[in-house]
C-alpha cells in the first residue's frame, strides 16, 4: 500500500467531517502560515516542491501564483476550476466527496500566497451533491474561524462562494470561465494580459484545479522535498488520483506515487482486464490525450516520462480499450463529443472538427477511401492555428489513431466495413 | 407572471451581489425551475432581474446544455454518450429508451413527462453506463433498471403535483 495523502480521510460511505480533518493535521499548514510564513515564503516553498496542475496543462502552481506582482491591484481573486468536463475524468468530484476541507485549505493557503481576498469555485451542474456539500462545509470553516475577516486573528481575509456553471465543457478553459463567471457567453480569450495580471472583472486571478488545491496543504506541512519524494520517478513529484475507467474490473480514483507503471496501475490497483480480455489502448489523461498503445503497457506514468514518449498525462483519467473495441469507432465517438462541444469562435475549430467527424464517420460505416488518410491529417494540421487548446486536443485521439493504428483504418477502408461488427 | 417571493428572492441576492452577471446562470436556473423551462417571457423577466439586456441573456440560454430555451417534459432525462458509457452499451440503453418511451433523441413524450437529450461525459465513467434525470445520477444501468427507474417516476408524478421536482442527489 502506497503512501494516501490526499485520501487518508476518504471512506466508502461519507465524508470526512471538519473534526476528522483536523484530526488528520488539517489546518495546521494555514494556522502556522498565517503565524510564521510571509507570502513569499509560500510561493517559494509551491515552486520548490514541484507540483504541476493537475487540471491537465501541468503548470507549474508556484510559478504562476508568482506572476501576480506585488503592486498588482485588489481584489485579487483565487479560483478553483472543478469544472471536470474532460470524458474520463471524476477524480475532483471524489476529492471533493472524500475531503472537502483539504479543498478549503488549499484555497486558503492559495489565497494568502497571491494575497487575494475571494475564493470562488467554479463547479459543473452534473455536481450539484458536491456543490452543496461544499457550501455547507465552507458554512461550518467560517464559524471555526478558518474563512471570513481576519482569520485566526491575522490581519489576513479570505470568502469562498460556490459558482454553479451552466454546463459545457469549455467553461474548464481557464480564459473562457473567467467570461463564464462575468455573465459572458464562454468563449475562450487569447492572453495577453494573462489572468494572473488582469482576470476576473480585471483583476488579477489564480486558477487551480481541485487536485492542485488539495496538494498545497500537504506540501506547506510535510514540506517540498517530502513531497518530491512521494514520487517514483526523479522528474515526477506528490502522489496523483489515477482515475482509471473502461474495461477494467475495478474502474474507480486511485491515489498512487506519480510515476508508478501503467500496468501496475490496471493490473494491481483497477483489478486487471474485464473477462480477462486483452490490453489494447489507453487514452491516459482524458479524451485530449493521444492513445498509449500496447508498446507503452509499462510506461511509468507521470508528466515528464508521458511527454518524452511523445504523449501527455492529462488529468490522469486512463480510459482502458481492449482487443475487442474499435478504434475508429472509439475516435469516432470522441470527435462527436468535441464536434458538439465545440465554442464555435473560431473557424479551424468549428468547421474541421465536424470534417474530421464526418471523414471518420464514412471510414467506420464502410464509405472510406485510402486519400481520406491524407485528408485526416492534413486537416489535423489546421487544428493547430485555431483560437483554443480545445482543437488541438480535439486531434490528439485522431492524430493517435494514425500513428498507432493505421492498420485498423486501412481493415475498414478495405473491407468497406467495420471489422468489428463482423458476427454480432 | 413569476410570483413576487420568487422575483423578491432573487433580487435580495442581486442587490447585495458585488457583480450582479455573476448571477446570470443562477437566476435563469431558479426562473426555469419555476416555468420548466425558459420561455421568452421568463428571459424578460430575467434581463429586468439581472439589469441585463435579454439578448445577453440569449447568448447564455443557447450556449449551456442545463438551461432549456424550449419546453421540455417533467423529467429530463441526459443520456450519456461519451466514450466508456459507449462502450458499455450507450447505444443499446439509447433504442430501448427510444422504444420504452415512444420517443427519439431530442423528443418529449405527449404527455409531458420524459424528455430525451444526449448529453457528455457526465464524471460518473466508474459507474457506467450512466445518465442523469433532473440532475440526479443513475449508474450502472441495465434495461430492467431504466424500466423500474421509468416506473418509479410515473407513480410519482401522479402523487405530486407540477413543479415539485425531486431535489437532486446521488
Ligand atoms: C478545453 C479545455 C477544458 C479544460 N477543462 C478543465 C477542467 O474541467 N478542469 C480543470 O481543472 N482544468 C481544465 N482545463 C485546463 C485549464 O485551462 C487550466 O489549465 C487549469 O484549470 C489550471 O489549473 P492547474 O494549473 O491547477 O491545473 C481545460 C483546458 C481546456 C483547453
Ligand atoms: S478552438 Fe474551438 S473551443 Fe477554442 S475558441 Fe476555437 S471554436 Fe472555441
Ligand atoms: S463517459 Fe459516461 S459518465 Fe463518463
């Protein structure tokens, strides 16, 4: 059994209450802070212990808390994005569910570092539980003092309001929920000015992602090199919720050392292959990440190993394919959802992800041709230039297949069917 | 016409708001629960409400997928279609729904009791296949589940009267 540092309190059947919480050394890390630390202190302490966004594009959290200046203007705003759109991905709903208070510090500890006075999440509709547990479990920190005017006597000040969204998934992008929480229609906004400088209602605002959040506690209490060496790998950093779903016996959020192998992931800890069926594909961080075929079954999974290998770790939401899924029908499935979820904004976006959709709709139902690979991926290509990171992760899946299946393509290009669904 | 406790209790909220739009989606949530879904009268409403232009408002209503701009039944049930409720048999559950109900995609029964939207990833991939009713998540499901579920509703719906829909939970 590894090292649970985000999940010591989680139980099967409830949450943890705020006495657990700080039972288990919650609070402590803010408490002392408030007393021995300045700001400064903390960011440096963030930056040194290495911890990466967990929301997905793996940045580096002290490093961006530090781009608010210190003659930035007030309010300054942190916001915890536990919007989770990404298919595969539910780990920051069970955080929230096992430990609402570790969100709650980590928010705190996020706040005082950048100096900000507000807190808001920012939480999908599909949340509404978790969004209630949290309003309740912020109602009960500011009687004990941890939220609202100067708090545990500090001269420190700190609100947290719960933002419900209306529901779609580029409201995770950080840009386009900034224009979401301002009663804008979400379409995503191109830096500069970044939102550490000019955020919300301009003002300069830090965004993390719940599993970021969570982390930051732990690594104020136990300190950076203790959390450095809760991974496996060197590169690596902190223990990561694997959240593993597909055809696994066990599909459910693991909380593992960053690092640890795929395979030991799926075998040991999400019970191995459903009917003993073969391992075929991975998509390892959610539905923007390019497949990990068979080649990589033992690649150690953090973000540094996935990046050498050409592939990115995501959110760590390892959605499991077996010999028997259709990787067409799979990417196909995949383009649907971005095709539907699109903004619209911008041109290669909206236009060729349904042409990508469309070509892989013709090659699973037997209408493909041997130049629709060449179409793919010069269309693939125009993805890059579009307004967003949405596009260009809308091609991961596409540009994956490619590589790494080429041969499942050419079966249904050549057979003018899906081999798949052969004696069904 | 929205009931004055209704109108009084949302713009207590907005007055003491520090960034009234912040409230946009709030607001058309608590209007739409009242209406069932947001007619053109409740977006006027909701612009005087909020102090924004109902266009604004627009932009909003046809961009996320929990506010209805056009009527929908008692229940609305999302079904999801991404990738693992897919491979768990999404197509399957989707036919026998379609079936069950009389209804396709996108459809609302003539009685005003289920309505059939397709809906993404909903975060519940480890209890796939999944789908929401009112917001409230049901996993695993299986045919023979979906039917009780069906059932279980249509009792209710007798029972109780509109507009008193089950608060979400899980
Ligand atoms: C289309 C799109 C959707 C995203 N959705 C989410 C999301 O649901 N949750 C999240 O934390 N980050 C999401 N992100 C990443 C955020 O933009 C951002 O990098 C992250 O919230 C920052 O927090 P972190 O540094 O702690 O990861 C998304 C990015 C893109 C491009
Ligand atoms: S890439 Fe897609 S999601 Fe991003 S701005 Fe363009 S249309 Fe919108
Ligand atoms: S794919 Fe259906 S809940 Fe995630």
């Amino acid at each position: 059994m590894y090292p649970q540092v985000l999940f010591q309190n989680r139980k099967p059947d409830r949450i943890a209450t705020l006495e657990e919480y700080r039972k288990s050394g919650g609070y402590e890390a803010i408490t002392e802070s408030l007393k021995n630390r300045s700001h400064k202190d903390i960011q440096e302490i963030l930056l040194e212990s290495d911890l990466l966004g967990r929301g997905g594009a793996a940045f580096p959290a002290g490093r961006k808390i530090m781009t608010v200046s210190d003659d930035a203007p007030y309010p300054r705003y942190v916001i915890c994005n536990a919007d989770e759109m990404e298919p595969g991905t539910f780990k920051d709903r069970v955080l929230i569910h096992a430990d609402p208070h570790m969100l709650i510090e980590g928010m705190l500890i996020a706040g005082y570092a950048a100096r900000a006075e507000k807190g808001i999440i920012f939480i999908r509709p599909e949340y509404e539980n978790a969004a209630r547990i949290l309003e309740r479990e912020i109602g009960l920190a500011e009687e004990a003092g941890f939220l609202g005017e100067n708090i545990l006597g500090s001269d420190y000040s700190f609100s947290i309001d719960v933002h419900r969204s209306g529901g779609r998934y580029i409201c995770g992008e950080v840009t386009a929920q900034l224009n979401a929480l301002e009663g804008k229609r979400p379409n995503p906004k191109q830096p500069p000015p970044y939102p550490t400088e000019k955020g919300l209602w301009g003002k300069p605002t830090v965004t993390q992602n719940v599993e970021t959040l969570c982390c930051m506690p732990h690594i104020l209490r136990n300190g950076a090199q203790w959390f450095k060496d809760l991974a496996l790998t060197e590169a690596g950093a902190g223990t990561k919720i694997y959240c593993v779903s597909g055809k696994v016996n066990r599909p459910g959020c693991y909380e593992l050392p960053m690092g640890v192998k795929l395979s030991e992931i799926i075998e040991e800890h999400a019970g191995g292959m459903k009917n003993g069926a073969e391992f075929k594909a991975c998509l390892p961080g959610g539905a923007s990440t390019r497949f990990l075929s068979r080649e990589h079954y033992h690649i150690p999974m953090d973000f540094n190993s996935l990046r050498e290998a050409g592939h990115r770790l995501g959110t760590a939401a390892i959605m499991v394919f077996d010999e028997d899924t259709c990787m067409v029908a799979a990417t196909l499935n995949l383009l649907e959802f971005f095709a539907r979820e699109s903004c619209g904004w911008c041109t290669p976006c909206r236009e060729g992800v349904p042409y990508l959709k469309d070509l892989m709709w013709r090659i699973e139902h037997g209408q493909g041709e041997e130049k629709f690979l060449s179409m793919l991926r010069k269309q693939s290509k125009y993805l890059w230039i579009s307004y967003c990171a949405f596009a260009p992760g809308a091609m991961s899946p596409v540009e994956g297949l490619l590589n790494d299946f080429e041969d499942e393509v050419m079966a249904h290009i050549r057979q003018k069917r899906c081999p798949f669904k052969g004696g069904e | 016409m929205l009931p004055t406790e209704i109108k009084e209790s949302l713009t207590r909220r907005i007055e003491t708001a520090s960034h009234p739009p912040e409230l946009a989606v709030d607001v058309m949530f608590a209007i739409q629960d009242h209406y069932g879904w947001l007619t053109d009268e409740a977006m006027e409403e909701a612009g005087a409400i909020l102090g924004m232009d109902p266009l604004k408002l627009e932009e909003l209503a046809t961009f996320y997928t929990f506010l209805y701009r056009e009527p929908v039944g008692k229940y609305v049930i999302h079904l999801c279609d991404s990738v693992i409720c897919w491979m768990d048999g999404y197509e399957s559950l989707r036919d026998h729904i379609a079936r069950k109900l009389g209804i396709g995609m996108g459809e609302t029964t003539p009685d005003g009791l289920f309505t059939l939207l397709p809906v993404c990833c909903i975060g519940y991939c480890d209890r796939s296949p999944a789908m929401l009713i009112n917001k409230k998540v049901y996993g695993f499901l299986t045919p023979e589940k979906i039917d009780a579920i069906f059932e279980k509703l249509r009792t209710e719906a007798q029972s109780t009267e509109r507009g008193t829909a089950e608060a979400p939970h899980e």
